[in-house]
C-alpha cells in the first residue's frame, strides 16, 4: 500500500516497537546501560525494523518504544 501510493505524496509511518522478544525469551533482554553487547543487537533489530519500512515506501519512520525505568521491568501486558 505504501509503494503504490509513493509517487502521490510522501508517507509518515508512526511505528510502535518493543525488544521484547527480539533475544530469544522475554526474559533475555538488556540489563543495565553497560550492557553494550545487548543494546547494539536491539538498536541493529530497530534499524532493521525502519529499513524495511523505508524500503516499501515511506518517506519517514518515527518509531516509539515503552520506556522502562529499570533494566527487564516486570511485564505488565500495556506495551
């Protein structure tokens, strides 16, 4: 639908997106913030995420994600 509509006028994709999941288990996920290994992979998968979007069509991609307070917060279903 993007594609067919590219050529009339640009497409804005607002995006939700969670790392929930992206490691395998819920519960295998990004610790702290020294946990670089974990944070690059998660901002490989986003980048990934807004690339494919980009590649049907859209001109932009804004991509919000839940903000945790603590690294692997309790899963709480309103993500």
């Amino acid at each position: 639908m993007i594609r067919a509509d590219k050529e009339k006028r640009p497409v804005v994709v607002l995006a939700q997106q969670s790392l929930q999941w992206v490691y395998g288990e819920r519960t295998v996920g990004i610790r702290n913030k020294g946990d670089g290994e974990r944070i690059r992979f998660g901002a490989t998968a986003i980048k990934r995420y807004a690339d494919l979007i980009l590649d049907d069509g859209a001109a932009d991609v804004i991509i919000a994600m839940h903000i945790y307070k603590q690294g692997m917060e309790p899963e709480i279903g309103n993500e």
